[in-house]
C-alpha cells in the first residue's frame, strides 16, 4: 500500500510516519504532486497556524491538488481545519471540502484544549470498533463547528466536530498518531478503507 | 464525560540513562528510558516528559538520536527538554518526533524565545518549566536545575511566559521534589487559577492520594512524577483506578 503523507509547513509530520511503521505501513513524506495524485491513500496532518499554512499550500499549489484528489484522504488537527471553508485563526478561507467554520474557544476554560477526551456519537467507517468510552489525544485553541459532515463530536467548552467525513475526505480534531491504541483503531480503519 | 486529568511520568536523563534525584540531588540510576517509557504506556501514562539534566553541547546529537528512538516506540505525547537554548535546538527535536519543548533556564535568560518558538510551532508547542522554592514566604524561580535564584516570582513569571506564548506550565515544587510528602498545593492552585494554560503539577508525589489533593484542591490540569513510578511502588494504573473512585476523571 502507498501512504503519502503531505509534507508542508505545519507541524510533526514524523510523528505520523512513526505511527505507520509501527502498524508495519510504509510511508512517503512528499509535496510532488504525482506522488500525491499516485499514492492510495493521503494523509494530510499538522500542527500549527492556520493563515500561514493555507499560504504555503496555495503557493505550492498544494491546495488544488488536495481537493481534487479521488483516493482516500485524512486530514488530521490543523489538517482538519484547513479542510473547513473558513478559519478564524488568520482570517482566512480554506480548502472548503467541508462546510463550517473553525472559530477560536471562548477564554471561559483552560485554552488550549490539551489532552484526553472522549467522542460523542462516533460513526462511519473511520469509528468501526470505537465507542464514547475511548478517549483520544487533542491540542488545539481552535474548533470546527459541528455540521452536517461531523460524525463525531467532542465536548469542550461547547461541542464541536471532533471528526468530520465528505465523501473520500476523513478529518478528525485529535491526533490519532498520538493517541495510544484507540488511536491506532482509528488509523487502521482509515487504512482498511477500499476506494 | 469530559476531559481527563493526565498522569505524566517524568524520565530525567543523564548520559542516555534515567536518573533520579532528592531535591534535586543525590542522582541515582533508574533504568533505560525506552523501556521505562513503553512500560509507562502500558499501564496507562497520558503523555510522558524527558528532562535532559545534563544536557551539554557535544551531547544535543546522542540526544537526537535518543529522542528519535523514543519517537519510534511511543504512541502518545511526548516533551523534550533540557537544554533547548534556540530555535535551531527546537526544530532538532522536533524534527527528531517530540511534541513539545520544555524551557527552563533559557526561558529566563532569553524570554523572547519563548514568543519566536511559539510563532514558529504553536504555542502548544511551548511548555515553560518552573522550578520554584519556598524562601522567606516567597516562591521563588531558580534555574540552572535549581541552583541559581532569579529574582523572578513564581507567579509573576507565570503570567509573564504566558503572556510570551506558552501554551503550557510545568510547576515543580524544589521543596517537595523527591520528598514524596504530597504536591506544593498553594502555588499550584495560585498559578493554575492565574493563567489560561493547562498547569502541570510535579514535585513531591508520594501517593495516589497526593494526586487526588492537588486535582481536588487546584485546577491543575496533570500530575507529573518520576520517582515513585521509576521503582515500582505505585503504579500509573493504580493512581488512575484510584482517582475513579474519587470521581476524577482519568482516561
């Protein structure tokens, strides 16, 4: 099988090939556009700053190769939020694959929401073996609101999309990579999946 | 359900070795790290810390190279840190798997690091390390693994590396480390109800009951300790079972 995994500007991109070969999955890291386009399946992770990422990926022209894409595709963390229409960090419009807004928490908690929390409502194909009873690992000060694509929602300071699915397009807010077995649950199943 | 109280194991490391001290003293050896942290995982720790106690420039490259071992073997968040001095030591671990960096003496002599890290990674990215001692009814910063004062309040400075981007306090009580007598209660309920960031209490944990006092008694967001789990006596799995029953919520 052939993972790409998209190599920008944003983040720990090594954590989530670490998270592969441990599943015994081999990985490129790549921002050439064939090997994205040939690959089976593209793994679209990151951490950081959602303006400066978007800018980055619309001077590689990464941003059109991503929504074009037919294969299977996981945006994770950043990765998601980058896939939503609109994000308030950097005020900037996004992939636009999903239709919501990433708007910032609210100061009335401790923000960044760093650590574990469970999902409400799991479902889909990314969820198969998952229940509300597993917790996963998230850190982040931004959320996508929940729409009509969430198939998760998480519950801090408000409910949000903890995962999101149009379509070839998967997305959660947590790092599965980071997120002990229940995360590697989820990583299976976004691998297992024929398309 | 909601989110979890973390149980975070901290691995100080010498000379690729995890070590241990009493008040910051009096090191001994506790085992290979690697294992150390896969045992951890096992039982349950929500992330893990490795401190570089003695880290020098000719050892940051035996560092990458452990800290890149760790990254292969572990599935959970991981920070790094001793001696991280710049932006370049940053993206060398980093890029070697860490989630995280811990400031500590070079957040004091440099604050400004703490804002360039935190625009480069994010501020999540920034844990901000303070070791504070009781002196003349004062909680006072030291630095240099606690042997220089600063000057700075442990609260004021709080405030302050939050203000520069810290996404992350680590609080270690220098009068409780190692002695297993319980968390220091007032300056981690003082600093954690100060600041918007998740605080990380560490620093004298000696029973399951000393984490349900500083989970109850302050808005402390994870425990840390290393003795304690190093030599067996309690397990992380133990704590957690512990603090179900006191209605804490752990993973």
């Amino acid at each position: 099988m052939s993972i790409a995994i998209l190599k920008y500007n944003a983040g720990n991109v090594i954590s989530v090939q670490n998270a592969l070969n441990r599943l015994g999955v081999d990985s490129v890291i790549t921002d050439n556009e064939t090997e994205i386009r040939n690959a089976e399946k593209v793994i679209f992770p990151g951490v950081g700053e959602a303006g400066s990422a978007m800018k980055y990926l619309r001077e590689k022209g990464l941003d059109k190769v991503l929504i074009s894409l037919k294969q299977p595709v996981f945006g994770i963390c950043l990765g998601q939020q980058l896939m939503c229409a609109f994000s308030e960090e950097g005020a900037v419009n996004c992939l636009g694959i999903f239709k919501t807004l990433v708007k910032k928490f609210p100061p009335v908690d401790t923000v960044p929401q760093m650590g574990w929390n469970n999902l409400l409502n799991p479902r889909g194909e990314l969820f198969l073996n998952v229940t509300e009873r597993d917790d996963f690992y998230f850190v982040h000060s931004y959320y996508a609101e929940i729409c009509e694509n969430t198939v998760a929602t998480c519950d801090y300071i408000l409910p949000f999309s903890a995962a999101l699915q149009k379509d070839n397009f998967y997305a959660t807010q947590f790092h599965p990579e980071k997120s002990g077995s229940t995360g590697e649950q989820v990583l299976l199943n976004f691998l297992k999946l024929q398309k | 359900m909601a989110i979890k109280k973390r149980i975070i194991p901290c691995l100080d490391i010498k000379d690729g070795r995890t070590v241990k001290g009493v008040n910051f003293c009096d090191l001994r050896d506790a085992g290979d790290p690697v294992e150390l942290a896969k045992k951890y995982i096992e039982e349950g720790a929500d992330e893990l810390v490795f401190l570089d106690i003695a880290a020098t420039e000719e050892k940051r490259k035996t560092r990458a190279s452990l800290v890149r071992k760790i990254a292969a073997e572990i599935n959970i968040p991981f920070t790094v840190g001793g001696g991280i001095n710049s932006l370049a030591d940053v993206s060398a671990v980093i890029q070697s798997g860490a989630d995280k960096v811990s400031l500590n003496s070079s957040a004091v002599r440099n604050p400004y690091l703490i804002s360039e890290i935190a625009g480069q990674y994010g501020n999540q990215c920034v844990v901000v390390a303070i070791d504070t001692k009781y002196v003349n009814n004062e909680w006072c910063v030291f630095v240099g693994g606690g042997k220089i004062p600063t000057g700075l309040m442990a609260l004021d400075w709080a405030k302050k590396v939050v203000e520069l981007g810290a996404g992350e306090i680590l609080l270690t009580s220098m009068n409780n480390d190692g002695t297993r007598s319980g968390f220091a209660l007032d300056i981690t309920r003082q600093i954690s109800e100060a600041v918007g960031v998740p605080v990380i209490a560490s620093g004298g944990a000696g029973s399951k009951e000393h984490f349900r006092d500083v989970f109850q008694q302050t808005k402390a967001s994870g425990g840390l300790a290393a003795g304690i789990f190093h030599y067996g006596e309690i397990s992380i799995q133990d704590v957690k079972n512990y603090l179900k029953t006191q209605n804490i919520l752990v993973r």
